[in-house]
C-alpha cells in the first residue's frame, strides 16, 4: 500500500514537473514572438516618419528581402548548432529587419486598414493558439498538410510574379498563405508543448527551444497580417 502511494506520488509530481515546463516555455516563446511583434512594428514605424531611410529601404528592398530569407532560413536550419545568445540576437536582427521590408507595403494602406488587419489576424491567431494548446488531438497530419499549403502558396507566387501577373491568382494565393498559416499556430502551440516534456529549464536548449517556437509563430502571425492586409482596399 506504501509502496502505491509512493509511486502515486511520483507521477504526481513528474506530471506536475512537465505542466510546469509547459507553462514556462509556452510563456517564454510568445514574450518572445511579442517582443519581435514589437520590435517590427516599432521599426517599421520608424522607417515611414523617417523619408531618408524609407527611400533607402525603396532602393534596396530586393537586396534587404534576400538578405531577410536568408537570416531566417539560416536560423531555421542553424539553430541547434548555435548557442542560445546567438540564436536570440539573429531573432532580434530578422525580427528587427522585417520592419524595414514591410513600412513600404505599410505605406500603400490607411492606419483604419492596418488596424483592422491587425486585429482580424490577433482574432485569427489566438483562437487557433488556444486550441493548439488545449486541444487533444495530435495535429502532426494538420501540420503537414498546412506546411505543403504554404509551400504550393510559395512556389505559386513565384510563377505569378515571373509569368502570369495575375491579380486574380494574388487573391487566391493570399486566402491559401492565410489559412495554411492559421492552422500551422495551432500545430506550432502543440509542437512546443511537446518540445517541453524532454527539457530542462534554464538550460541553453530550453532558451534555444523557445526562440524556435517564437520563430515560427512570429512567422504564422506576420503572413497572416501581411496578406488580410493585401486582401482590403484602400
């Protein structure tokens, strides 16, 4: 009977240990997408009252774009390889950059516009990261069939900016980037919950593992903003 108790016990507490990693690492990764969130709107901000840089940004938008995929897509693959101040310094750069490549889509709509983006793409993202971390239901199928969405929505842009030009296919493109998006948050929240359960806070993976999942849902959260926001007329 002693013996039953005891173990009772400690499922109890490695339960309540795993909850509690939970709980701190899904805080940490959306300080962090917030505080990127942040960063880039402040930043972008900046660039529109500033005509000096927001024209410099107009001349190199095609070098600084490169530039951008290519942080985030070295982050993306490096990030186990880098040391936890790193990898939160290249969040901060990428995060920090992507203010300066979207004040000039920003500049092409009217604060109401971008307000009301906002807030349908908060609306959108939240619910869906609600039910990412309530849910029960493993997401792994969900998750990849968003990802060949999202990627079909990539290559599809390409072809429509190189060949078609076509505003119709823009339309139909930005309603595929929104919903693969939408449903990646809730696939990402239930990614990071998992990720918790083999690691140890205060550690440099578990620092590591937060800015990771901050990456992809500031991702989910900045496609989702940009193409409501190119879906209104202004």
């Amino acid at each position: 009977m002693e013996n039953q108790f005891a173990e009772g016990s400690d499922l109890a507490m490695a339960s309540g240990g795993v909850l509690d990693r939970e709980a701190a690492l899904v805080t940490s990764v959306f300080g962090w997408m917030t505080f990127g969130l942040v960063l880039t709107g402040v930043v972008g901000l900046f660039v529109l009252h500033s005509p000096s840089l927001f024209g410099f940004v107009v001349a190199n938008f095609i070098p600084l774009i490169i530039a951008e995929l290519v942080l985030v897509f070295a982050l993306s693959l490096a990030v186990n390889k880098m040391s936890a101040p790193v990898a939160t310094g290249c969040f901060v750069i990428y995060s920090a950059s992507n203010g300066l490549t979207l004040a000039p889509m920003l500049s092409l709509f009217s604060g109401s516009s971008i307000a009301s983006a906002f807030m349908m793409t908060g609306a959108l993202f939240g619910t869906m990261a609600v039910y990412g971390h309530v849910t029960k239901r493993d997401l792994s199928t969900m998750g990849s069939f968003m990802m060949m969405g999202l990627i079909g929505g990539l290559i599809a842009t390409v072809v429509n900016m190189v060949f078609l030009q076509s505003a119709q296919l823009d339309w139909i493109v930005s309603i595929v980037f929104i919903l693969a998006c939408t449903g990646l948050t809730a696939w990402d929240v239930q990614k990071v919950k998992k990720m918790a359960g083999s690691l140890e806070q205060d550690t440099p993976e578990f620092r590591k593992a937060a800015i990771i999942g901050a990456l992809e849902l500031y991702l989910n959260f900045i496609i989702i903003f940009q193409n409501l926001l190119s879906l209104m007329d202004d």
